[in-house]
C-alpha cells in the first residue's frame, strides 16, 4: 500500500485476478473459478455483499476500479438486486421514522404521555413495501 498526500493509504490498481498477488502460480483463470465456487454458498455470497458494502464505505471507485466487473453476471444481478432493496427499505424507514413526529400525528398517537408511533414503524413500513411499492407479492397475483 502506498501513502497518498492526506495521509490514506490506497490500494494498488485492480486489473482482475492476475493482478492479484498469487505465490503459488495458480493462473489467475483458476483463481476466479476457485473464487466463483465458493460463492454457490449463500452464507458467503452474504458474507462478500457485507464486505462489498463496507469497503463502499471506506474506498472510492477509483482505489479498486472494476473488481466488481470481474464477478460471475448472476452475483452482479443479485447484488444490484439487493442493494435495490436495501435502497427500497432506507427510503421507506425514512418515511415511517418521520410521520410520528409530525406534532398533530404524535398528539394523536400519545396513550397517557407514551408516544405510541415509534412502535408503529415496523407494521407501517411492511404495509407501505406491500400496499404502495408492491413488494412481496406473489407471482401471477394482481
């Protein structure tokens, strides 16, 4: 790792599997399919979608440009589809954290002093995924 002027380190340039540093000679090809093996498992398709998530926090694109490039199209699909979802669920909690604080809806959602409207959140988001996003909805249901 190098030094970049403020003091972050940065991580070498990604160019696939081959950039990879790899003491045992195995072509970079099998490195990938070893890789991609592993990624049947749910528990570790889970597991790199966490650490894809984290490092999104922590690198900018162009500290590791295109490693994602360099996963199977169906890992791709479903990562975009998770993520989709992980954006689904943030904007509606952003929805159902708010309306409670509203001062006439938590006037109304008080029982003797106790605000009742944080409890509320989980139902309200639930019915919101499934009333107006449509989510959880059978195949071939209306």
């Amino acid at each position: 790792l190098e030094k970049c002027g403020e003091g972050r380190e940065t991580l070498p340039p990604w160019n696939g599997y081959g950039s990879l540093p790899n003491r045992r000679g195995i072509p970079s090809r099998e490195l990938q399919a070893g890789f991609t093996a592993h990624l049947h498992d749910i528990r570790n398709r889970v597991f790199l979608h966490h650490l894809w998530r984290l490092a999104d926090a922590f690198l900018r694109e162009s500290d590791f440009p295109g490693w994602a490039d360099s996963l199977p199209t169906w890992i791709r699909d479903e990562y975009a589809a998770w993520m989709a979802q992980e954006s689904l669920d943030a904007k509606g909690m952003a929805v159902v954290d708010g309306w409670h604080a509203i001062p006439e809806a938590d006037l109304a959602l008080r029982y003797r002093g106790i605000p009742l409207g944080p409890g509320l959140q989980y139902e309200q988001l639930r019915r919101m995924l499934t009333v107006v996003f449509g989510c959880f909805r059978q195949q071939g249901s209306a």
